[in-house]
C-alpha cells in the first residue's frame, strides 16, 4: 500500500484511490466468477482466479483475503476442491471487511 501511496505527485489525483476503487470494483465481478468455476469444478479457472485475487489482496493490503486465495489455488492445482466452498465463503466473508476498510481509507 505503501508503494502504491508513493506513486501520487502533489496535485495529481490520488493513485491509491484510484486503484482502491478499481479493486473494489473488479473483487466482486471475480468472486462472482470464482463462484460459478468452483460449482461447476473448473479447476484451472478456480486456480486462476484464485492467483489473480490474491495478487490484488496483497497490493492492497487486504492481508487476510491472500492466505485463502492462495488455499484454493493450492487445492485447485492439486486436483481437489473439497474445502473450496468454505474457503470461498470465508474469502467473500474477508473481502466484505476489507471492502470497509478500503472505503474508509479512501474517503
């Protein structure tokens, strides 16, 4: 986050808002996609995504979303989705608490 803050010049628009914005914008389309690859057993569309939201969990800070990202990553590659449906509702669960903690720190 820290980095991301750094980019701003004074009197340019705020990088980071920007990209909290973008983020808390694409989670949901993701999640959504991630939702309909696990109930339809797609696994290398389930590690995909999983990857994909991790990456943006950690550039934004939102540190407890990555960990279970990179579970049904994990699971996905390892041919096994049987924690998939729990791992996913803590993810969106985490995400939903990260989605406050961003719109506040962007207000």
């Amino acid at each position: 986050m820290a980095a991301i803050r750094a980019l701003g010049s004074p009197g340019e628009p705020d990088v980071y808002s920007e990209v909290a914005h973008l983020f808390l914008t694409d989670v949901p389309v993701h999640l959504a996609a991630l939702r309909t690859a696990i109930a339809a057993r797609r696994l290398e569309e389930v590690a995909q995504i999983a990857h994909r939201l991790r990456g943006g969990a950690l550039e934004m800070g939102a540190l407890r979303m990555a960990p279970l990202c990179a579970a049904l990553e994990r699971s996905a590659r390892a041919g096994s989705l049987r924690q998939a449906d729990d791992d996913f509702e803590s993810l969106d669960r985490e995400f939903a608490a990260a989605r406050v903690a961003l719109e506040e720190a962007i207000q």
